[in-house]
C-alpha cells in the first residue's frame, strides 16, 4: 500500500469513529481560532511604512477564523461538542515556545510592528501554510468529494493556496528591498523547528487516535516508525520545499477582500 493510500485509509478511519473524528476536528478548530487571533493582532500593529499590507494580514486572519467555525461546524453537524485541545498536540503554541513566530506577548502590546517583525511573521506563514497546503491537498484528493466533509475540504484547501501564494510575494518583494539574508535566515530557522514540532504533534496525536480506537502495539508501532522517517527526510532534504521563494501564479492573492460565504453548517 502506498503512503497516500495509508494516509486515505487512516483518515476514513478517524472520520468513521465519533470520538477521533471529535478530537481531529477540536484540535484543527483550535489550531484555526489561534491563527486569526494572530493575523488579527499583526494586522492591527503593521507600521504605516507597510499599511498596504494590512488588509492582507486580516483577510488571513478571517479566513483562519471562518476554518475554524467549519471545523465547529462539523462536529455540529455530527451532534458533537468539541473537546479541549491537549497540550502535547497544540501545534501553534509549540511553535510559539519554540520560539518561531511573533510572541504572544510582544502581540498584546499596543506597538507597531517593524520591518524585521513582519518579515519575522512571513516566514512563519510561508513554512507552516506550506504544511497545511500539502495536507489539504492530499485531503482534497482523496476526500473533495465526500458527502460530509468533500464541501469543507475543498474550501479551506483553496484559501491555504492563496495563502501560501500571498507569502512568497510579500516575502519576495522585502527580499527585492534588500533583506533577502535575513529572509533566509529566518526561513531556515523556521523550517527546522517547524519539523520538530510537526513530527512531535504527529506523534502525541497518533497516540491519542490510538487509545481512541484501539490499535495494536505494532500498528501504534509502525506509524510511529513512518512519522519518524517522513521526520528524517524532511530534517535532510524536505526543508528545502518549505525555504524556497518563488512569484505565485496567482498574484496579489489576499488583496481583494474575502468574498462572503454562507457559514458552512
């Protein structure tokens, strides 16, 4: 079996139990939720050298809300009630204790970002809407038709697209203003702790899914082993799909503001 028909046949699985599929969907709303609070934040403090940027950053961030409504949405749909997000799996806050991204605290306060800042949060944006533009479109392959979820995935897969566009631009053109070496830097540190976290999150929710559906010790075993070994691939030679820049096809992807959408429900 291939790994993308591993991927299909675990997701079904996690989609066909309650409770896994309660605490997949409570897990990305919350990961959603802390990502429009933080575009909405970013965009409130743009320094008024950028404030053409500012309309961009809070479409992002109403896009990151309106995914989290749909995964809420979801659950609703299923008479379920979302579950408290456990520690070990909170991707977003990892990040932030690992020091990527702009601090939670530095955010609360009511001073203009720089230059330096902004670059800061693009670089987070290009590496991690790089990891959930590849996991929905894998979902999209795979489930854009599903008769419960087909809607929502095909959604949010677009807008991560744009998304993901959006940053490569803006990061291009501050490296067409001369910060091409700290773009680099940042892009690089960024994409090794986004690795880390991402294979420690893969693991703290396996095991989770695990107990939740009751797999053996050598099935817990073996997607254990692969998330170690899609780790090690990435820490050698996978970083580079997440580093490099280069000008989207869809140009100026968040400069219109979002479309209205009926709340997926």
């Amino acid at each position: 079996m291939t790994a993308m028909l591993s991927a299909k046949s675990l997701f079904q699985e996690i989609l066909d139990n309650d409770e896994s599929f309660r605490l997949f969907c409570s897990i990305a709303a919350g990961g959603e939720a802390q990502g429009g609070w933080e575009n909405g934040r970013i965009a409130a403090l743009v320094p008024r050298s950028e404030s053409a940027l500012a309309p961009r950053i809070a479409r992002h961030g109403a896009d990151e809300d309106k995914h989290g409504r749909i995964f809420t949405a979801l659950l609703r749909r299923r008479g379920l009630t979302p579950v408290p997000v456990p520690p070990e799996t909170d991707y977003t806050m990892l990040l932030e204790k690992r020091g990527i991204g702009l601090a939670h605290d530095r955010l609360r306060r009511d001073e203009p970002l720089t230059v330096p800042d902004l670059i800061v949060y693009l670089a987070h944006s290009r590496v991690t809407e790089q990891r959930a533009a590849d996991q929905m479109a894998m979902l999209r392959r795979h489930f854009g038709d599903h008769p419960d979820v087909g809607r929502a995935v095909r959604m949010i897969s677009e807008d991560e697209d744009r998304h993901l566009a959006y940053t490569h631009e803006e990061l291009l053109r501050f490296a067409a203003a001369g910060h091409g070496r700290l773009i680099q830097r940042t892009l690089r540190a960024c994409a090794l702790a986004e690795i880390r976290v991402h294979r420690d999150v893969s693991l703290a929710v396996m095991a989770r899914m695990g107990r939740v559906l009751g797999w053996g010790r050598s099935r817990s075993a073996l997607l254990a082993a692969g998330i170690h070994a899609a780790y090690a691939y990435e820490r050698l030679a996978g970083r580079h799909h997440m580093v490099g820049l280069a000008m989207p096809a869809h140009r100026d992807a968040l400069g219109a503001p979002a479309a209205p959408a009926p709340e997926y429900a």
